[in-house]
C-alpha cells in the first residue's frame, strides 16, 4: 500500500496519492439499484472502471442479479457494505457503538461470503470496505482490520455523496448541481481529484438520479487528465495485520 494515503480520524483510509492523477469511483448499494445498469454502460462506454460495495440484501434481489453478474464479468471492483446495511454507530454519539464485535463480524463475513459466491473477493484480492452509511468509529475499523478488512471512506468535498437525497431531503441539490459541484472541486482542491475516492450511490429513488450526469462528469474529467481505476488499483495491497 502506498505510504501517501490519507487516513481520516478514525483510522480508515479517505484517499489515495495526491501525486497521480487518478480517482477511484466507488458506489455503494443496498435496497435501490435503478442506476447500476447505466453507470455500467457509461464506465464501459469509457474503457474504464469502477468500484461497487454492496449489501447482502443487494446480491440477494433477484432483479439485481444480472448488474451483479456484469460488475464481475467486467473486471470492477465489487467488494462489501455489510450483509444488512445496520448502523454501526450513534449520530449524535460517534464513539458509541451500537453493535457488538460478534455482530459486526458476523454480519460482515456473511457479505463476504456472498460476494465469493457470485465471483468477486477472488483469493488475492485486497478486501477494501465501505461501512453502512459510511458511518463508524474506530471500533469498526479495528474490528474490521482483525476480520481481514481494511474500511475506506470518500474523500470528503465534492460533495458527492448527496446524490441519495430525495426530492423530499431538506438538502436535496439537483444532479446538475452535484456535477457542477464536484467540478468546482476539482479546480479549487491545490491537489484537484488525485487520490480521490469518489462516492456515488447505484440507487436511491431518486426522480432525477445521477447516472443522468455520469457520463458527461466523467468526460470532463477525462479532458482534464484523469484516469479512472479499480480502488485496489488506486490504493494498493492492505496494510499488514498489527
């Protein structure tokens, strides 16, 4: 793993090396799915790849499937969000856990194990892991380094990660508005996207959901010379067990 990682305050690894001009898209998904099949196509469309993290609840859904089947068959990433999407931690109260260590563990080696059934987390495979929520205390990363994972987050300041919010969210900004931001980000950063882990979500229920900008997001991105890659890629093999 490159030693230019950056790690947020509680220990789980938020970025890349702001020395290469290269960001890991990476989408999480439970329940909703809708956007999976056309950032597929965008991400295919582009030669590139990207990074999904998905639930058990997820891998399970029978209409799912064939997007799972795709995210293998197409060389991304596809690695763990926990098998039933719990909070792991308090909103108000972050270092108050609200699972056990057996919980948590259990529930995480049941993802895993459904992962490997449909072909992803191949032996050698680093085992990068998005928490529920992208929400958690240090508890959780330790917990999730004795299991053999290693728990990332998205680089925080593009603002990315609001493409869940509804119509009905007191924060919700338009999908136009999420691609101007990040764009905005990127010349305004000293290090633009280098290193980034770039969150978006394959689903919300969004009426205006962003696979509508993906596309043009990341050609604009092209333009400016970026290469989009695997977070395994981007990131490296996992730290050594302590």
């Amino acid at each position: 793993m490159p030693s230019a990682i950056e790690r947020d305050p509680y220990g789980a690894i938020a970025r890349g090396d702001v020395k290469a001009k290269k960001l890991a898209f990476i989408f999480t998904g439970d329940e909703f799915g809708e956007s999976a099949a056309p950032v597929l196509d965008a991400l295919k469309a582009r030669g590139a790849k990207g990074s999904f993290f998905v639930t058990g609840k997820f891998l399970r859904d029978p209409k799912l499937k064939p997007v799972v089947r795709r995210m293998v068959a197409e060389g991304h990433y596809l690695g763990p969000h926990s098998d039933s999407h719990p909070l792991y931690c308090d909103w108000d109260s972050r270092d108050k856990s609200l699972v056990t260590e057996e919980f948590f563990t259990a529930d995480l080696e049941k993802n895993l194990a459904a992962l490997r059934a449909v072909g992803a987390m191949r032996p050698g495979t680093p085992a990068y892991f998005v928490a529920p929520y992208e929400w958690y205390n240090r508890d959780h990363v330790a917990w999730s380094r004795k299991a053999g994972v290693e728990l990332i987050n998205f680089t925080p300041g593009s603002g990315s990660n609001r493409d869940y919010m509804r119509e009905d969210h007191q924060r919700f900004v338009s999908s136009r508005r999420i691609r101007d931001d990040i764009l905005a980000y990127e010349q305004k950063d000293p290090h633009g996207l280098n290193g980034f882990l770039l969150l978006l979500h394959v689903g919300s229920g969004r009426k205006d959901p962003f696979h509508t900008e993906f596309g043009a997001l990341c050609d604009v991105l092209k333009q400016r010379g970026y290469e989009f890659v695997r977070v395994d890629e981007l990131l490296g093999e996992l730290p050594k067990k302590d």
